[in-house]
C-alpha cells in the first residue's frame, strides 16, 4: 500500500535508504498519517510537519541509545512509526492501544515521557549530564517547539547547560519567531548559512586549507575568527550563543537533504549545539495547512459531539455576557485560546484578553497582579494544566487574599490523551487553599450563575467542568428545570412514597450518571436508593446541614463517588466531616474514588470499571448482605 513505509518498521531499515527512497518515504509517511489519525484522532498538523525531522533523527544518530526526547511528545507519531509501532496506529489513543505521547513503558525508544510543555530540554540535559559522569558517549536530543520556548522551564534548562555535553537541542519553529534578527543582511546570512552548497561550501574549504604546506592551518583559524566576529556582528551575539551553546540554523525543516546534514555537522561538533528549523505545520495535506490551529489536535471520525455545545463554549459566552457590564473583567489564557472557548471574548475585548503562552504559573501569578490592581482576572485553564501553578495560587493569590475566577476545564478523566491529562487532583489540592469556593456545576444555569457571583464578588473561586455538555440524564432525575441554589445539595429518591430510602449516594459531577444507573438498577432488586448530587464542593460546611437531615435516619450503606483521587479529594472530606458529626456512627461507609494506578487512555466507561468506580461497584457494595 505505502512503496517504502511497508519495508521500514526500523531505525535498521531506514538507514540503508537512499536520498531517493527517503524521499518517497517521507510522502509514504504522511499519507499514513492522514490515513489513520483522521480515524483514530490525535494531534495531525504537527506531526505532519516533523516528517523530515523524525527520519532525519533516526538516519543520523544510533538510537535507542542515542536517545530522542520529544518536548510533550505530541509531535512524536513518525518517531513511533519509525521503531516498530507502526501497526499500532489503528488503535492510537484508543484503549490497549498506542499512547498519544512518549511513553517510557511503550517503547526502548521513548527514553523520556511527557504531555506537558517545555520540559524536555530539563530532562535530556539530566540524561547528558549522566553520561558525562558515567563517560558514556551517547548523543541526546531534544526536540522543542517554539511554543515551548514561552515557558520558562526552557530558559530556566538552557541557562544550565555545558559545553562539553553531547547535548543537541533541535527548535522546531512552526508558527512564530523565537527571537528576531536585526536588517535583511542578517536575514539573507540566515538563508545562506542554511543551505547544503554553503555548508558543502564551507566543508569543501576546510579540505582545501588543511592541504596547503605551511600556511594552511593559520588560514584554516584565521578564517573561522573572522566568520565568527562577522557573525556576531550581523546577528549582534545570538541569545543562544550567549548562553553557551553552538547555534546553526535556522534552515527549512522540510528540506529533507539539508536537514540530515545539518544533523550531521551538529554531530560532528561534539558540544551543547541548537539547531534551529523552520517547519510547516500540517503539510501534505491542504486543509491542515489552511487551518494548523483547528488541525493541530482533532477527533476521529466516529467521535460525537454534544448536541446543545459544551460548558467550555458555554464558559466563553458567558464571560462576554458578564463582561459587558462589568468592564473589570478580564480573560487570561495559557496558549489555549481555541480549547477553552475564548475566542468569542478574544474578539469582543481584545483589550482585556491576555495570552501568556505556555506558562501556567506565570498566568496565576499574573492574574494576581491583575487582582491586586483593582481588576477581576478569570483564568481559563485545563485541569491538567493548572496543577502546575500550584505554588502560584498558594503563595502569590490565596496568601495575599486576592480574588479571581479560575475556570478550570476538562475536569475529570482524559479519554483520549491519557494519564498526563486526567483532571483529577484539582479538587484535592484546590481543598487546601485558604478562601477559595469551589464549584461544579451540572447544568448550564447553575453555571452562569456560579460565574455571575464569582465575577461580582470579592473572594477567590474556582469552578470545574468536564470536556463536554450538560446531560440531560441529570437534568432530568434532578429536575433542574429552573436555577436551583447551588450552595444546596441536589436530592434524587430522598423522600419517595414517604419514606426515607435506606441506602446513599452522595456524589458530584458528570460521573453523576453512574450512580443514577446504579440507583434504577438496584431498584430492580428491590433496594431503595437516594442520590445526593453537590455542585458546591468548597466549603462544604455551607450544606453539611441538609446532607445530614437528608440521610440521618437511613440505617443502610451511603456511598461516596467521585471522579478524583481519594486523598484529600471531596469524597474524603466530607466523609471525615460527618464523622465529626456523628451522623456515620453504626453507618457502613465506603468511598469510591481513584485509590491505585493511574489509568491510559481508554472509554470514559471502561475507565470507571478499572478505577473500581463505575455503576457496578456501587451496586456491588450496596447489594451485598
């Protein structure tokens, strides 16, 4: 089916390629690309863009043990193409299937795993300092996107790096510049220094001095002082030659001969060298190209897409509703404009939205500075992400006492992308900041309202949402029908007939759906069941109250559901509240929350079996004598 690609399932096969057959590998690989991920899913423009890079790393250098570390390993498709994983491809991202990121336990050549920005160049710099001390002489290579370079985890590495590393960073410019060259002299050296004829050029004339008698050395130094001060001039002393390392580049990274040698001379220098491309995102396929942003991560073909829009489409009109009258409010992203529903706001108040690239815990502190200053800052985050500003929201935001929205998207389970994007230690780690209010609201209502009092308000607030709608499953057994006070917990089957059922389930969220399965299935065994949904998760002093009164008399089983870690998470501790209370005296209790290994990517159902939290379970415990 693919001339080439079906005979290379190796490093191995590659290698023995010529220019001509790579060439058409390179057209092989992208055709497979588009073949499989726009079923699967997964990240297409990227990888389709790094085509030449990915063979090019696998030609030159000797891995697995010259070891390629991809920066959040998105951009890592042709690399597992290339080692053996090819035939995995029609399950990617989808359960007992490929990874849609390196992955340390996938492969020997996924040395490092990742799924968040800006941390392979700390990591490969670990790995070359390793072999420095242990005298190995392994290459290590990692591979960043410009985007990364808008965190400040990079600077923060390439201002520790050494010279004498065996350290090779590739900056794959795909959208924006890095740093930006003074006149067209320094723009047209940039085209020049990039081409294979002036680095054959510039090889052929080191041959040519080494064989004059004599002179030839002196005019073999004597031209490299002077190439190296008229560099420096033109390009008034590199940022990254300033840090120390050898800067080539930048060159066309789909220009697939210069690429490879280019490679090779930063090889042969044997010292910390950037090598600096110039990629096109999506390329070999047209609507990719036209569109990179909307083509950078898509869904398979079979995905389904909620009929009424999304809480983050919701979040965004929101915001521009609340905006309106309120000219305090301001947006702040982390590079995810697009993900988190703000392009509506973006467009209406350009002035008050502000993008601060990959740089999370910048963003909170940030947002601080925002608040300190008199404005409402809402920083729009996905779970996964805001983790990394831990620091940030304790130290910069709650000690000061300063307020703010953070609207924290994806919560919950990652189906798709995995163990690197579950939303499921925010409720735990958010329980610790002093002032905060937490919310999750499960109808669009109660959301707009959630953000009206937390944009009118002078506290801290957090409020959570899953990837996706509001179902109308929980909409419907809790009779949502108007915008009930959402500081009450939310009651299902508490007072059916006139009686008080025996049996609970207090849970919260979109995992809401498996107790109301587990209620109607143990119902059909004849066995009372109430539901008790809250949407105020801190504090939940406001309706311990009511959760008590709700629940006091039951003599049965009460189950604690969420789909969040079990330390410190909100099960946990409205367990030990009521405890305190002494309303679970002579009650069997048991909470059932992630308590083990943290599970791949697979269907939001089948997740929930393996974490022991799905609908069988509940009705496991509740049913046995």
């Amino acid at each position: 089916m693919y001339e080439i690609l079906d005979k290379v399932d190796s490093p191995k096969e590659l290698k023995a390629l010529g220019d001509k057959e790579v060439l058409q590998l390179n057209k092989d690989i992208r055709e497979f690309l588009i073949d499989n991920v726009t079923k699967t899913g997964g990240h297409l423009a990227s990888n389709l863009g790094a085509v030449e890079l990915s063979v090019a790393l696998h030609r030159v250098f000797d891995t697995p043990k010259d070891r390629i570390i991809f920066d959040v390993g998105h951009q890592s498709y042709v690399h597992k193409i290339l080692t053996g994983r090819k035939s995995g491809f029609g399950k990617l991202r989808h359960e007992d299937g490929l990874s849609g990121f390196t992955k340390r336990s996938e492969s020997e050549y996924d040395c490092f795993g990742a799924g968040h920005s800006s941390t392979a160049i700390s990591a490969a710099l670990g790995f070359a300092e390793a072999d420095r001390l242990c005298g190995r002489d392994n290459y290590t290579i990692a591979v960043v996107g410009d985007g990364a370079f808008t965190g400040g985890m990079v600077y923060e590495a390439l201002n520790n790096c050494r010279k004498d590393l065996r350290l090779i960073i590739v900056l794959n410019e795909n959208e924006m510049s890095i740093s930006k060259n003074v006149g067209n002299l320094s723009k047209h050296i940039s085209k020049l220094r990039a081409t294979k004829g002036y680095h054959r050029f510039k090889r052929n004339l080191s041959k040519t001095f080494d064989m004059v008698p004599l002179v030839g050395k002196p005019l073999k130094n004597g031209t490299s002082y002077v190439k190296s001060k008229l560099k420096a001039a033109v390009y008034n002393l590199n940022f990254f030659e300033n840090m120390g390392l050898k800067y080539m580049g930048p060159i066309d990274g789909n220009d697939y001969l210069s690429l490879e040698y280019t490679l090779e001379q930063a090889k042969l220098r044997n010292s910390c060298v950037l090598v600096h491309i110039k990629t096109v995102k999506g390329l070999g396929y047209d609507k990719a190209m036209l569109d990179p942003e909307q083509y950078h991560g898509i869904s398979g073909c079979d995905s389904v897409k909620s009929s009424n829009g999304s809480f983050s489409e919701n979040m965004g009109k929101n915001l521009c509703t609340l905006a309106e009258k309120n000219d305090k409010i301001c947006a702040i992203t982390a590079a995810m404009c697009g993900g988190t529903g703000l392009e509506c706001f973006e467009k209406r108040f350009p002035g008050r939205m502000f993008d601060v690239g990959i740089a999370e815990s910048h963003a909170v502190t940030f947002f601080a500075g925002l608040s300190a200053a008199g404005l409402k800052p809402c920083f729009a985050v996905y779970s996964t992400f805001l983790q990394r500003a831990y620091d940030n929201i304790l130290h910069d935001v709650a000690l000061q006492n300063l307020g703010g929205v953070f609207l924290i998207d994806r919560s919950g389970f990652a189906p798709e992308d995995g163990a690197t994007h579950h939303g499921i230690y925010d409720t735990a780690f958010l329980s610790q900041v002093r002032g905060l209010t937490l919310y999750e609201p499960v109808s669009y209502k109660a959301f707009y309202s959630m953000m009206k009092e937390a944009t009118e308000s002078d506290g801290l607030f957090a409020i959570r949402y899953p990837k996706g709608g509001e179902n109308e499953e929980i909409i419907k057994a809790f009779d949502i029908s108007d915008d009930k006070d959402y500081n009450k917990p939310l009651m299902c089957g508490t007072q059916e007939n006139g009686k008080l059922p025996a049996n609970f389930i207090v849970t919260y969220g979109r995992i809401t759906t498996e107790a109301l399965l587990a209620k109607k299935k143990l119902e059909e065994m004849g066995i009372c069941v109430g539901i008790v949904l809250l949407q105020t998760l801190k504090p939940l002093e406001k309706q311990i109250d009511e959760i008590i009164s709700a629940m006091s008399d039951s003599q049965g089983k009460i189950a604690f559901l969420e789909e969040g870690v079990v330390q410190g998470g909100v099960s946990m501790l409205l367990h030990e509240l009521m405890c305190q209370r002494g309303v679970l005296d002579n009650k069997k209790c048991k909470i059932f929350a992630l308590d083990g290994e943290i599970p791949e990517q697979a269907a939001l159902s089948h997740i929930y079996k393996k974490c022991g939290i799905s609908s069988e379970n509940i009705i496991s415990f509740i049913s046995e004598q």
